[in-house]
C-alpha cells in the first residue's frame, strides 16, 4: 500500500521571519519565500500599512503551525492544553458526594420545630 501524503499549508517553523506565514505559503507553493515576502510588503505599502498587518495577523490565527516545529504560539498552546488538563484532573478529584441511608428528623429549638 501506497501511502499518500496531502500537501497542507502550514506555518513554517524553520523558514520564518516573524510567524513563518510565508515561508508556509513558499513550500506549499514551491517558491521563494523572500520573493512573497518582498510582493506583499510593496502591497501593503501600496493599500495602506494597516490593512496588510491586519491580513497577516489573520493568517497566523487562521494558519496551522507546522507540526515538527510549533513554534511560540504552539509552545503556548500546549501550556493552555497543559493547564486544562490540570484543571480536568483537579475537578476529577472533587467529585460531588452521594449520601445514602439518610433520616430526616425535626429539631425542637426553643419550642419552635425547625
């Protein structure tokens, strides 16, 4: 049996700058990453700086780390993942009590019952 290996687009995390968006997109596409690099800084110049962090910020939200080097944003992510399960474990162990063979019986305070 053949195995078969999809292409994923995947941050990369040995060809990065700031997050490795483009360095992703150049190994899902077979190019230079500098050259992406380089295009999308001209046209972020050319519609207005905002707009271009703003999409790249997107991308590294929206875009998959790469699996063999997550990089920061993987590193806190498994802390997260970390601490839930710390969480999970904790509420494990105070698990609610379930009383049984019990009597209710009046109290007389002060002549009063309660």
């Amino acid at each position: 049996m053949r195995e078969s290996r999809r292409k994923r687009l995947t941050r990369s995390g040995s060809d990065r700058i700031i997050a490795g968006v483009f360095g992703g997109f150049g190994q899902y596409f077979n190019c230079s990453a500098n050259f992406l690099r380089v295009a999308y800084v001209i046209l972020s110049i050319l519609s207005g700086i905002v707009p271009g962090v703003i999409i790249y910020i997107i991308m590294v939200l929206i875009m998959p780390p790469d699996p063999q080097h997550p990089g920061f944003l993987g590193f806190i992510k498994s802390l997260s993942d970390w601490q839930q399960g710390v969480a999970t474990s904790h509420n494990q162990r105070r698990k609610r009590r379930t009383l049984t063979d019990v009597e209710e019986k009046d109290i007389k305070r002060n002549g009063r019952s309660s």
